[in-house]
C-alpha cells in the first residue's frame, strides 16, 4: 500500500513541512512539502539526510541497562517493563531518602513534548528542570516580556519591513527559510538590511550595512544607537508620550553612551555606529531579527536585551505590520502552559529550585510576577517548560558538591549535557557522580555512554509533532507521524505517561499517544474532526487573525499596562530597571591578568550546516561535508604562527584545551578566532576516558561557567569574547 504522510522535520527549530512516501510500511522517500508555509517545498542537507537518520545501523532500538562500570560502555539489553520499573523503583527510594528536589531532568532543543516532562516533576515534586535554554533564546524573550507583555519573536520581515536589523544571528547558515525571506523583501520591498556580527558571515555579505563588531560588544553598540536616536529626536515622540513609561530617565541613562564611547568598546567607527542607528530609525516599519548570539554574553546579557528593548519601542515598531510582532498566546488553543499543571508544584519546592535565589528572572521569583500580567491581559502565560528553569551551572554544581543539596538523580532527553554546556570536566565530574542517570537517545552518545539506562527514542519520521514555537505563538502547524516506531523505540511522551503511572500519577496521563493529546488540545478550535491525523490532512495548521497594536485595546502586559523602559519587574526582583553598560566578563578591562597569557579573542559556537548543534555526526552524507572541526583563522594571525589551512591547532583558555584545524578566512578579524561547537568524534572509543573524543575538540571544554562570570537575571555563560591562546599541534 502506497501512502503519502504530512510530516514535520524537527533536525532543526524551523519545522520544515515534509512530505514522506510509504509503501507497505516503509518510508521510501522524503521530499518538501510545496505546501507548507515554513519551506514552501524546500529542503536543507539536514532534511534530506532523514532516512539515513530513520535507518541508521547505529540506532539505539531497544532499552539497554549499564553492567559494567560508569563509563565502561557495558550493556545489556532489557524490556521497557524491567527498566521502567527498575527506574521508578529508584526515583521512589532517592525521594525517601533525600526529598524530591534531588530528581532533575536536562533537556535541550524542542524535539520533545516538553509540556510532558514538565507535568511530570510538577507533579513529582521537583523544581530542577533545566535546558541550555539560558544561552539560547531566554534573556532575550524575557526582557522583552517583562517590558511589554510578550516577546517580540515574530519579525514580520515580509510584510513590508524597509529594514531588518539581524543581531547575533546567521539565517545564510542556520535558518534557510528566514534566509530566503529577507532576500525576497530586499528584492520587493526594496528592504534595507543590517547586520550586527563580528565574522563576515552569509548574512553579512548579502547586507547593506555590516557592523564588524567586536565579539561581546553588542551591548555597548545598542546603547549608542539609543544615544543617537533620542539625542537626534528620530524616535516615535507619540508612542513615547502615550505607550512608554521611565523614557526621561532612559534619555538620561544613555546620555554618556556616545557613538565615539561605543566605538573605543566595539571597533566599529562613531560614524558607521550613526549611520546604522539612523537608517534603522528612519525606515518604517523596521524589525530586530535577533539570534541566540546575544544570549551567550554571559554577565549583561539581560542588560543588552533591555537596551535592544528600547529600540524597538522608542521607533515605534511594536506590533505593526512589517515590524515586531508580539502574537500573544493563541485564543483557543490549549497552549503548553495550560498542559503543565505548574500549580501542583507546591510552593516550598518552587523554592528549592537551584539558582532562583540568585538568576530569579529565569526562574520561579520572576516568573511568578511575569505570570501574573501576562494572565491578565493574555489570559495564559508563558511555559514554565523554558521560562522558569533550574540554573544549569548551580545545578551541575550541586551534583558534583552535594551543595546546597544533595541532587542524585538526571533524566536526559533531546540533549548531550557532555557537549552543550560551558565546563565540560565539571559537567562530567557531575554526571559520574550521580546515583541514577537516564538517556533517551537515537545514538550512543558520550553522555549516555555514563548512563544507567540508555532509552531507544522515536524520531519524527516514527511521532506526530504539533509545534507553537515552544508554545508561545498564535499559530501551529500539525504534522503526522509517517510509520510506527521501529523495534522498540518510544517517545517521550510515552517515556513520562509510563513513568507517571508507575509514580502514583494516573489521573493525569488519560491520553496513551501523543494523537489523543493533540486532539484534545484542538478541540476549543471549532474543528469538526474524528482524529488529529483528520486535522492534519484537511488543515495541516492553524493561524488565529492576526491583529496589530493590541495595545490600544489591552494595554501591555506589564505592571503599568505600558512599555516599562524603567523596568519595575526587574528593580522589584534586585537589579537595575534601566538598560546600562557591564563590562564582558572576560575582557582585558574586567580580567587584565588574562589579556598577556591569552592574547586573542575566541568566539565559541556559531550554527553551521550540515549539523545542529551536536547532531548529526554519525551520518556518513553529512560528516563527508565537514568531517573536521574547523577554527577559523585570520590569515595575517596564522602566519604569525606559523600555521597552514588544514593544521590542527590548540585552542587553549584558563579552563581547558581542545584541539581543532585551522581554516583561513578574513572572515574574521586578526585578534579572534572561531572555533566550532558540538564535535565529538562517535567513530572513536566510547569507554571512558576517551567517551568518543568528548574533551578533544569539544570548545566547550574551553569555557567557564562560573555563576559569578554569568548573568545577573537569567544565569547564562559567557561563549563569546573569552580569552583565549593558539598554538600548532606538532606531529601528526
């Protein structure tokens, strides 16, 4: 039987719409969906790699239990039965014995049911669910909520934006769709595009404006564009008078924060800096695409939020056709928040989610307060699944300490904690030491080479997926899932269904597949279907009537029902209500005993076709388009180290050392290097100590995350502008 199935790819954020093939059971073909309205039919190197991913000889496909030693790389395989018993039989005895706070569970990209697993340590009892969501998204979606009620995400670029600003991110390599969008408005709408970024990247050479900045100096550039702005009047003097609340002690705040000033701090010239600030401010509508970049600055990462914030709203680009978009939840609906259940989570469990007493915008004291506006005017907040975390370095801490409470457990699923976080040796000192440690995984990874359990997971070709952007838009595309999971693979709503009801949940799991849920969260939407697969071929998605300048009928969701440029939620929660100038944590001016022994700027990450992230290594297709990890080089620095395009050279730092090849490009600047992030090497040992070349080329082994060096409101660590030294790896 011949059957063709609407599929969603999910190797990346952008859940590209698929189409694929099946006969008699087997997926035979993947092709673009012409359809959709993400790809329009398209399809990257990532999406067109899905059946090796699908058919991999290397698949984990059956539940598999440790019997050697941590790290050993000893297995056996078990019944689903006999590991979910076992693994629930412990839960119960590290609850006895040390409260349920000691159960955590790290995640990382949404491939997941992620409302699943927050439902389950709601009802556990645990506040320590934790992702790499603090360097990816979080300061800067927070500050946007607590300033106007929503995050600005959706930039509305064709819709008529005559300028696009893209800060800290790089659609030409990571987002095609968003890519090919912003040359369509260029092409249409005579769009002007800037772009914010220390490399010359496939962005920026499709730019009308390229700003070289240095790496960590985004701060200091947004608040000279402020400067420039009010000190010229080029800002919406209405929507300031009617729509904004602290703008006189704004205007006063950035009165020091001079073109010239930002120049000495980004190395980009005063008159470049003006330039850029004015055609942003003149050009109508106009939009910030942000990236993740702005993130990853470690201490004012926040701060840079608030000041990009402001730009937003003193242009008067708010929720306008062309600009920032704020969608606001969707109407009807049943959004991730409304799955989780975060009131079962009694009150002195919120209080020991580790870091909330000192990251507390990204965590329960913040949330509480951004809840409680956003409910009032939206009627639903944000998923505490991203926006109310346990702070990952505390957390890691906290294993390998026992302090300020013994944590002994980790459930892990759509992450690889040994590769994505900051202080690889900490985060593995920590993983070893756990008495229970499960991964839910497709491969054999160096993280769940140190499990106890090792979980055969579904990929999206073997589950439905429903995606919202993390459940906070206004919108949703359905797919379907094209066969039955292979062997014995699982989701992970099944993984947390099964775990509940061994754990005393029962009456929350009624849905035995994700089908069930899905259909039961369509239903407020006036759909007369039988099944979620009805849905899905008759309508595929869902866009609520997009309505702009809610404002005029809601206010903002914030305190004072305005744009908060003096934030109240942040000076209640400690910090400075005012976007302000902090220095990187690891410049030459913040740590001067560094700058002779390490002498060069290291950027470390960057998204790169053909992989995301960590993934993708195992397959062959991929890895022969970039077998290596590659550092990027400026030809006059390599020189004077007298390294070759195609060496191997050491990337050394205060906290550790990997090795990766050069590559030689002007692309970057003569004090910087590039490295990659998310090498490991599958094809090497899996026992420990090599656990497949994890701390070889693995960047972040490289990076520190002391909670001192990380953002004051939202705890993330510092991957750009660290410094750092070179030197040639001698000998073969």
């Amino acid at each position: 039987m011949s059957q063709v199935k609407k599929v969603a790819c999910h190797f990346c954020h952008m859940n590209c719409g698929m189409l694929a093939h099946v006969e008699d059971g087997v997926v035979v073909k993947v092709t673009g969906d012409p359809e959709h309205p993400t790809n329009a039919g398209t399809q990257c190197a990532r999406g067109v790699s899905a059946l090796d991913h699908l058919y991999h000889p290397n698949r984990i496909n059956y539940p598999l239990k440790r019997v050697g030693e941590r790290g050993s790389g000893k297995f056996v395989r078990v019944s689903w039965d006999e590991a979910l018993d076992d693994i629930s039989a412990r839960i119960k005895r590290l609850i006895s014995e040390y409260g349920a706070e000691t159960i955590s569970t790290i995640g990382g990209t949404n491939r997941t049911d992620d409302f699943a697993r927050r439902r389950f340590f709601n009802l556990l009892g645990s506040p320590n669910v934790t992702h790499t969501a603090p360097v990816c998204w979080i300061p800067n979606f927070l500050a946007e909520t607590i300033s106007y009620g929503w995050g600005s995400f959706d930039a509305e670029v064709m819709n008529g934006s005559r300028c696009v600003v893209v800060w800290g991110h790089n659609p030409g390599a990571s987002y095609l769709p968003e890519m090919r969008g912003l040359l369509l408005a260029r092409e249409m709408f005579g769009t002007k595009i800037i772009v914010i970024d220390p490399r010359f990247s496939e962005t920026a050479a499709k730019a009308d404006l390229w700003l070289p900045i240095r790496p960590n100096s985004d701060n200091a550039l947004a608040l000279a564009w402020l400067n420039v702005i009010i000190n010229e009047g080029l800002y919406d003097a209405e929507f300031v008078s009617e729509w904004t609340v602290g703008f006189g002690e704004l205007a006063e705040r950035v009165e020091e924060y001079t073109p010239e000033w930002a120049a000495e701090k980004t190395g980009v010239s005063a008159e470049l800096i003006a330039e850029a600030a004015r055609m942003y401010a003149t050009s109508k509508p106009a939009c910030l695409m942000w990236g993740v970049a702005t993130d990853q600055l470690g201490r004012g990462s926040t701060a840079g939020a608030q000041a990009r914030v402001a730009l937003r709203a003193i242009c008067g680009n708010l929720d306008v056709p062309g600009g920032d978009v704020m969608p606001g939840p969707h109407p009807t609906f049943i959004t991730d928040w409304e799955m989780e259940l975060n009131e079962k989570l009694p009150e002195e469990q919120r209080a020991k989610q580790l870091g909330s007493d000192r990251f507390k915008l990204n965590s329960w004291p913040g949330y509480r307060l951004i809840s409680e506006n956003l409910e009032r005017v939206w009627g639903k907040s944000i998923p505490a699944e991203w926006f109310c975390e346990a702070n990952p370095p505390v957390l890691f801490r906290a294993m390998a300490t026992g302090e300020p409470y013994p944590v002994k457990a980790a459930i892990v699923l759509a992450d690889n904690p040994l590769v994505s976080y900051a202080n690889t040796k900490l985060v593995y000192q920590a993983l070893k030491s756990l008495e229970l440690l499960v991964v839910m995984e497709y491969w054999m990874t160096p993280t769940a080479v140190l499990a106890d359990y090792v979980l055969p997971a579904a990929s999206w070709l073997e589950r439905p997926v429903l995606t919202t952007t993390y459940g906070v838009s206004d919108w949703l595309i359905a797919s379907e899932r094209a066969i039955e999971p292979l062997y014995e693979r699982k989701t992970d709503y099944e993984l947390w269904r099964e775990l509940g009801l061994r754990l005393g949940q029962g009456e929350y799991w009624p849905w035995e597949r994700e089908e069930e849920v899905f259909k039961h969260r369509l239903e407020k939407l006036g759909y007369e279907i039988e099944s979620y697969e009805e849905f899905v071929h008759n309508y595929r998605y869902d866009f609520a009537p997009r309505e702009y300048r809610k404002y005029l009928e809601r206010g903002f969701a914030t305190p004072s029902g305005k744009v908060e440029l003096k934030n109240s939620i942040l000076e209640k929660l400690g910090y400075d209500p005012l976007p302000h100038y902090v220095e990187p944590p690891f410049s030459p001016e913040a740590r001067p005993e560094l700058a002779e022994d390490y002498p060069l700027t290291l950027i470390a990450g960057g998204g790169f076709n053909p992989f995301f992230h960590s993934e993708h290594r195992e397959i062959t297709r991929l890895r022969l388009v970039s077998p290596y990890p590659r550092l990027a080089i400026n030809p006059s620095l390599a020189e004077r180290y007298g390294i070759k395009d195609g060496d191997w050279v050491w990337i050394e730092t205060p906290t550790g050392k990997v090795k990766q090849r050069a590559v030689l490009t002007e692309a970057v600047a003569p004090d910087t290097v590039q490295a990659e992030r998310g090498w490991w090497y599958p094809e090497k040992e899996i026992s420990d100590p090599e656990l497949m070349g994890v701390f070889e080329s693995n960047i972040n082994v490289c990076l520190d995350d002391d909670p001192d060096t990380c953002d004051e409101a939202c705890g993330s660590w510092c991957t750009r502008g660290v410094r750092c030294r070179i030197s040639k790896v001698e000998g073969s």
